[in-house]
C-alpha cells in the first residue's frame, strides 16, 4: 500500500513540476496576468481539471514559480554580497555571481522581472517577502563585517536594500542586454559587457559611500 501511494506522490509531483515548466515557457513572452490555465494543461498534455489538483488557480501557480525562482538563491545572494579580499574582488565576484545566474536561469530572471511590478498581486507580494528575506540576511551578514562597526540596524537594512535591488536591477538589464542583439551573439557579448561594467562602477560607488556614511 505505501509502495502504490510513493508511486502516486512521484507521479503527482511529476505532473505538477510540468504545470510549473509549461508556464515559465509560456511566460517567456506573455504576462502572468494574460496566462490562462487551459494554456497550462494544453502544454502539458492534461486536463483542464487536472490543474486544480495542484494550483488555486494560475496568481497560486506564480506564487509557486516565484517560491522556485528565488527560494534556492539565499546562498548565491549571500555569497555574492559577502565574499573575501579587496573590495574590487569582491565587486567583481558579486557581478560575476549575478551574471552566471543569469546564463543559468533565464527564464526564471526574467519572470522575477516582469511580475516584481506586474499585476498579479499575489505574486507581487510573493516576491516582495523573498526579496525583503534576501536583504535581511545581507543585512545579518554585513553586521558581522568589521567595516560595519557603529552602524544602526537601520542603516545596515537599508544597504542591504540597497545591494539587493541593484543585484534584480542588473540581473534585468543583462536580459535586455541579450535580447536587444537581434541573434548576433558577438553585439549580445558586448552589450552584456557593457552592462557588467556600468554595474561594477555602481558598486565601486555604494562602496565609496558606505567607507563615509559615519564622517
């Protein structure tokens, strides 16, 4: 009996993983708002019924897409912010973490961007709480940084804020970058450049800011 209810959980992931895949595919060239759940299914190859076995209905599927998205990055966000060495090592480092992410996960970056300000607002909340996770944890992380000392948690918050944002700012601005080449890869590689180095330079300057904040 519980090898017949393992079997049925597996294949009830399964189909629900392929709900989630079916609609970041989808969403490559739509809004979540303008998706509709027979889209899904059609995809997928099931039946409209079958979709409220797994989601409320399709804001519940983003909410699940953002939980996917940004759940596992916590670490990459962390080591991004706090890395060792100078303070251009760790600036490249952070931009080099974002832009590998990127390459990984397209799609995923690219859904985060359009539905941060989109119009589902279950799923604007959804990614609002993980963001405001992945900026307290910068924010721990920085209070442990000997150039922190005599800092408020208030200030500490609010640079963290201020990383985190630039982190989802440049992540966007590096699929602009791509998709803004037209399929010349050799225009798409020098407009991604161009995006990292405006982002180190933004970096450099939060930098320069925050070695003076207290003066």
């Amino acid at each position: 009996m519980s090898h017949t209810l393992g079997i049925r959980q597996a294949q009830k992931q399964k189909t629900r993983q392929a709900l989630l895949d079916a609609a970041l595919g989808l969403l490559e060239h739509q809004s979540l708002s303008s998706l509709g759940l027979r889209e899904v299914t059609r995809a997928v190859g099931v039946a409209p019924a079958a979709f409220y076995r797994h989601f409320k209905d399709t804001a519940d599927l983003g909410v699940a897409l953002v939980e996917e998205a940004l759940g596992s990055l916590h670490e990459t966000i962390r080591a991004a912010i706090v890395t060792t060495g100078g303070s251009d090592e760790r600036i490249d480092r952070a931009v080099a973490l974002i832009a590998a992410h990127v390459r990984a996960h397209p799609a995923h970056v690219r859904f985060i961007a359009r539905e941060r300000h989109g119009g589902v607002a279950p799923v604007r909340a959804a990614i609002g709480v993980q963001l405001r996770r992945f900026a307290d944890e910068v924010a721990e992380a920085l209070g442990a940084d000997p150039e922190s000392a005599g800092w408020s948690a208030a200030d500490l918050r609010m640079l963290a804020g201020v990383y985190v944002d630039h982190m989802v700012m440049t992540a966007s601005a590096i699929l602009e970058a791509g998709a803004g080449a037209d399929g010349d890869e050799e225009a798409a590689r020098r407009a991604e450049e161009a995006v990292l180095a405006t982002a180190r330079r933004q970096l450099r300057l939060v930098t320069l800011g925050r070695r003076h904040w207290l003066d």
